[in-house]
C-alpha cells in the first residue's frame, strides 16, 4: 500500500517513512509549496493532507487529484509523527475531511 503525504515537515520526514514502514506502507512526501501536485502524486492509495503545513492552492490541487482518481482523503491539522501514525491505524475508519 502506498500512502502521500502533502504538507509536513521536511526534518521529519525519515520520521514518517519509519513509521508509514512499520505500519506497512510505502510513503511519498510533498512539502506542498508544489503547483503539479496532481501530475507527481502517481498510484496511491490514500491521501493525507497536513492542513497547517501546506499552502491553500497546494491542498486544492491535491484534492483535485484525489478526487479525480477517487483516493480516500484524511486531513488532519497537526503534522506529528503521532498523527501520521494515527491516519495509518485508522485508514479503514470514515475518513474526515472527505
């Protein structure tokens, strides 16, 4: 399963590919200052979105993409490690900011 990441922190990510790892996903990382979101995101299987991370036309563009391809999207406004994890375990669970 591959899961992406738009927003976050740069000096945390080999934070949130250890425990997309350990959670049994493969991770790709958007900093989210990137206008062509959509043409990189690639085949994923879900979406998760650091609201206080990410510019507002970076979040619109990666909800475009996520909707055109029907990827299921969570957005959460922290970008801990903590709360990368807690997307991972609850990714079977409805999804919020769907």
């Amino acid at each position: 399963m591959t899961a992406a990441i738009i927003g976050g922190m740069d000096r945390l990510q080999p934070h949130y590919q250890k425990t997309a790892k350990k959670a049994g996903y493969k991770l790709k990382m958007f900093t989210g200052t990137e206008n062509t979101i959509n043409e990189r995101i690639g085949n994923i299987d879900l979406m998760i979105i650091f609201t206080n991370k990410v510019s507002h036309s970076a979040r619109k563009c990666a909800l475009n993409a996520a909707k055109a391809e029907n990827i299921p999207v969570m957005m959460c406004h922290s970008c801990g490690v903590s709360t990368l994890k807690e997307c991972l375990e609850k990714r079977d669970c409805p999804l919020r900011g769907k």
